[in-house]
C-alpha cells in the first residue's frame, strides 16, 4: 500500500503564526501537528506536545519552537518504507511530497490503522 492512499490533509501556517493561535487551529481542526511553510517550501513542523512543553509562551511564534530539517516521505513510498523512516528517526509525523509540493501528512497512526497491508517480513525485523 502506498502513502499516498492513507495520508490526510495537512494544515499549513506561517512562520510568524503564535503558540496560542497555532493551538487553536490544531484543537479547532482535531490535528496533532501543523506544516511550516515558507515560499511553498518546509521549514518547520510545530506538534501538540510542542506546544504543550512551551505553554507558558503563548505569544511566542512558532518559528521559536518548530522543529526544523522535516523529514519528508513521497506519496509513491510505501507504507512500510514510511513505518522505518519513522522509526529510524523517532518521529510520529511524516509530511508527505509529490515532486517537492506538500500533499498531505501520514502519522504513526495512520500506519498503525492499515497494518493489514504492511508486509510480514517487515513485522518480522
């Protein structure tokens, strides 16, 4: 199975968006994390517990906190390939790509609800 066939809609900010504001929209729309762009490119990944650890500044942008350097899947990538790139990396959040242009987001969760299509050699490592 590929990413692109379980990957959802990914929410984008600005950079000088601020916690407070960011929370909002990430409580508003049930996301745990929200895509960084500046000029149509990635520079930054903001989550829940992000926010969480920097609660008490709110007013601070979220360029302050983000991680930066994403680490980017294409959406031809399969679901395995994805769940490893995960791993590897320790993170719970993959933005996904199409030619360089954000398409959407695959998290843990999302492997996790389609673990029938993974393949066992991969379960098995």
């Amino acid at each position: 199975m590929k990413v692109s066939e379980v990957m959802n809609k990914a929410v984008v900010i600005e950079d000088n968006t601020n916690l407070k504001d960011a929370a909002k929209i990430m409580s508003d729309r049930a996301m745990g994390s929200l895509i960084i762009l500046k000029k149509d490119k990635i520079v930054g990944i903001v989550t829940e517990r992000d926010i969480m650890k920097n609660v008490n500044k709110l007013g601070t942008n979220v360029s302050e906190i983000m991680s930066k350097n994403v680490i980017r899947v294409e959406d031809s990538e399969t679901l395995d390939n994805a769940a490893i790139i995960m791993g590897s990396h320790k993170i719970k959040r993959l933005p996904v790509m199409h030619k360089d242009k954000l398409v959407g987001i695959i998290t843990a969760t999302d492997i996790l609800a389609n673990s029938e299509a993974l393949n066992e050699s991969f379960l098995l490592e």
